[in-house]
C-alpha cells in the first residue's frame, strides 16, 4: 500500500545518507494521476519530477 511504499523508500533513502521526503506540498490530484499514470502505463515521467521536486523541498526545507 502507499503508506508501506513511502516507508520503505525514504528508509532506502536514508540508509544511503539522504534525507527523507514527505509528499505533504503535492496536489493530491496531481500525486493520484501521475501514480494512475504508472500503474496503467508504465509511465513514470510525472511521478518523477514530482518525486524530485518534493525531494528537493526536504533538502531545502529541512536540511
């Protein structure tokens, strides 16, 4: 599930000395699409630069 996933990628994240992300400052519209936009295409452009703007909000943000 989507709770289980975000724990397991900000531990891999962290365990490589990266600081770990929240999707807090996402559109949950767009966050749902882009997920759609994988799980039915196997397209991972939008989940992409969603997860590299949220990242680098946590490293700006937080760090």
């Amino acid at each position: 599930n989507k709770r289980t996933a975000r724990i397991v990628s900000n531990a891999v994240l962290m365990n490589n000395n990266y600081c770990p992300i929240s999707f807090r400052t996402v559109d949950s519209i767009d966050y749902k699409k882009a997920i759609l936009l994988f799980y039915e295409q196997n397209n991972i452009t939008n989940f992409k630069r969603i997860f590299i703007d949220q990242f680098e909000f946590a490293v700006n943000t937080y760090f």
